[in-house]
C-alpha cells in the first residue's frame, strides 16, 4: 500500500509546490495593464491594417492613452463610430472622419490593352510583373490576376474584363489593397462629392502609350488648359488630379481625347 501512496502523495505536493510556484510569478512579473487602452482597443474593429498609421489596433489604441497622437478620427474601418467612441473614453470632441474609398486608376481590360505574350506562371500579380513586366503591352496597368481581391478583408474588389474593380458599397478605405497592389494603381477618393480622376498611371511618352492602350493618358495638356480651378497637372507623361481644387465640372473629362478621366463619384452611406 504505502508503495503506491508515496508516489501518489510525492506528485502531489510537487504539483502544489509548482502551482503556488506559478501563482508567484504571475504576480511578480505581472504586466501592467493599461485599461485606457483597453477601452480604446474595444471601439476599434480589430481590421489591423495599419490605416491609422500604427501598428494595428493594438498599436493605435497605446498611441492614443499614451498621448502619442490625439487623433480619434484616423480609423477609416471604424468610421465615426470609433470616432466618437475613442473621443468618448478620452474626454474630447471626435475628429471629423472624412470618408474615402478605394478606387482602381486603370481601364487597361482586355478590349483597350493586347497581349504581349502567353503568361502560364504564378496567377500573382507580383510575380507576373517580374516576367517582361507583365503579360499585358502597358507595363504599368492592372495585371488582372487579383492579389488584391485576394488580399481584401471586406470581399469588396473583383475582377471585370482583366481589370480589378472596387465595390464602394463594401470598401472601408482600409488601404490593405493599395499596399498589396505592385502598381500602385489604387487610390483614395473622398466620397461626399463627384471628383475628376486620371484612370492611368502610364508614364511613358503619348505615342509609345497609345499604342500600349487605347485610352491610356497621353499627356497633351488638353485637360490642363480647359480646367479652370487649376486642379489638374502632367507629371512624369501623365495627368493628375488634385481632389482638394477638383469642383467635379467635368471639362477635363470633355477634353480628354482618349477617355483616359472620368468622373469618380463614389457616394456611400455607412
């Protein structure tokens, strides 16, 4: 009997021995909870994208209770709900949140932009940019293979004809998608008013692009000389739009010879 029990009663006390053991040290080196940020965390939405700037939710929420930033309004996800929320465990007035969604400056589908050659590899748009720049004869458009359909948590951009398209409906300007995109070509746009928008980001010379897609900008200032808020610019071969002068008169978009600006009137309620 005492055979069995020896072994018995020995694991025993060890166990209790390690348990208080543990119960000491999770006393000891206990961190310090920071329950201002805990309530801050709890008025985000967990998206971790890094929108804010920080280093996901977790990051913003301990620049805001540390005093690092006092901008309640940099969560485009949360929206002014997170907004007044975060303001509201602060004790100050919410930040204007202005709401902005992602839109795809390209329309190089497979009727306006040829084939250069007949890809087979990797369906990524990085590594099919690495191969001649990519199978589509503009090198710098919409490769149409869809990182990031893949890559939004929202399912709010698809594939139409070649080119990734974004749902505003579904957008949360959450930008995940313009840092996965290897071209650059997705931007956010304020959605209370109608802007103008170059739908190109080819910087080569106006023949070399023309020829690559139909309606490809082809810098010939045309846009320049007919918008009178002085809201549009050439720079590096292509037209840009500046949203803060743009009025949304659509004069630009009349001049334009090859279609390449369009109206971006993505209004939404969330």
């Amino acid at each position: 009997m005492n055979t069995i029990l020896i072994p018995v009663v020995i694991v025993a006390a060890m166990g209790l021995v390690l348990g208080l053991g543990l119960a000491v040290a999770s006393k000891v080196f206990a961190v310090p909870v920071d329950e201002k940020a805990e309530k801050i965390r709890a008025c985000l939405p967990g998206a971790n994208c890094g929108a804010c700037g920080f280093s996901g939710c977790d990051g913003y929420a301990a620049a805001l209770s540390e005093g690092k930033t006092d901008q309640t309004n940099l969560c485009g996800p949360g929206g002014k709900d997170a907004a007044n929320g975060i303001a509201k465990v602060l004790g100050v007035e919410a930040g204007d949140v202005k709401q902005m969604v992602a839109v795809v400056l390209c329309q190089g589908n497979y009727s306006n932009v040829g084939l250069k050659l007949d890809y087979s590899g990797v369906k990524s748009c990085k590594m099919a940019a690495q191969l001649f720049g990519g199978p589509k004869q503009c090198t710098y458009g919409c490769l149409g293979f869809g990182d990031c359909v893949e890559h939004c948590p929202y399912g709010a951009i698809f594939l139409c004809d070649g080119v990734a398209r974004v749902n505003p409906e579904l957008c949360q300007s959450c930008k995940m998608c313009m840092n996965i995109c290897p071209r650059g070509l997705i931007e956010l746009y304020p959605v209370e008013e109608a802007h103008a928008g170059v739908f190109c980001k080819n910087r080569d010379k106006g023949a070399v692009t023309r020829k690559a897609c139909k309606q490809g900008c082809i810098a010939c200032t045309k846009c320049v000389r007919v918008c009178e808020a002085g809201a549009v610019t050439i720079e590096n071969n292509v037209a840009h739009v500046d949203t803060k002068k743009c009025t949304g008169c659509g004069k630009c978009m009349e001049g334009c010879p090859t279609g390449a600006i369009n109206t971006i009137m993505p209004k939404v309620l969330k």
